[in-house]
C-alpha cells in the first residue's frame, strides 16, 4: 500500500516536470519540502519550488525525463525512501541519480526531499553508457516519451 504511494508520488514528479506544469511538479512537496536541483541549487517551501520550476520552464528548453525506480526503502511506518535512475530524453548524457524522502502526514505522502544528481561517472564511460542502455530498455517497456539519442 504505502509503496505504491511513494511510487506514485515519484511518477506525478517527473509527469509535472515533462508536461512542464510548475504547480504539478510541486504538489508532491510537503510545505516544507526541499529540492536539490541537477546544478547544485536547493529551493526549499513548495511556493518556492513552484516559482522556481516556472521560471525553469519560462527560461530553458528541458527535456522529458524517463525515470526507473531501483528501490523504496520504508523508514517506519511513516517515512520512506526512494531511489530512483533516470536520464533527459534525448540527451543520454543527462542522467541522474534521483533520491527521494517522503514523509505521510495529514493522511497522504508528501515529499520532505527530492535530490536530482547528475549521474556523471568521471572516467568511467562503460558506467554511463550502461545506465544509458538500462534508461533506453525502460523508456521501450513503458512506451512513453521519445527515443534516447545515440551516444
């Protein structure tokens, strides 16, 4: 039950970014949630986050995200867990490593934190290249968004 919540809460993250609705990315937050962005940058309050993913979206062209969860982890009964892979469609050399940390308050999971790490594996391009590979057989099993690009 709880897992399939925190999931989901993953999900509608990553459609509010690809259909490039501020206010859909940010719903998941807690009022005081917090995210670290793919630069470094944190913002932290949903009001905050929502402003700031408004003027991502009004200022850059971004990509679509496919995501893969790799796990959920329960930190008791009322916190949770996520680690997540995924990469920008096209660019395969924008992947991520996405960690996620939800807490249930007023009868629903909220995000406490969302981390977005460039996935950069210095000197290491058979990592990149894997988890590339791992992204594109996601994206031809869920059918959604476009191709990654060749390398």
């Amino acid at each position: 039950m709880s897992e399939r919540e925190i999931r989901e809460t993953y999900r509608r993250i990553l459609d509010g970014w690809n259909r490039r609705d501020a206010a859909a990315f940010a719903a998941p937050f807690a009022d005081d949630g917090e995210v670290i962005g793919f630069d470094g940058s944190q913002t932290a309050g949903r009001a905050r986050i929502t402003a700031e993913m408004q003027r991502i979206f009004s200022d850059h062209a971004t990509g679509s995200y496919v995501g893969k969860i790799r796990s959920v982890r329960m930190l008791g009964a009322q916190a949770a867990l996520l680690q997540a892979v995924a990469g920008v469609v096209p660019a395969p050399k924008l992947n991520a490593v996405q960690t996620l940390v939800a807490q249930q308050r007023e009868g629903r999971w909220q995000v406490i934190l969302y981390q977005n790490t460039p996935a950069q594996f210095h000197g290491r391009p058979d990592l990149t290249e894997g988890l590339t590979d791992e992204l594109r057989r996601e994206l031809t099993a869920t059918g959604t968004g476009a191709p990654l690009a060749a390398e």
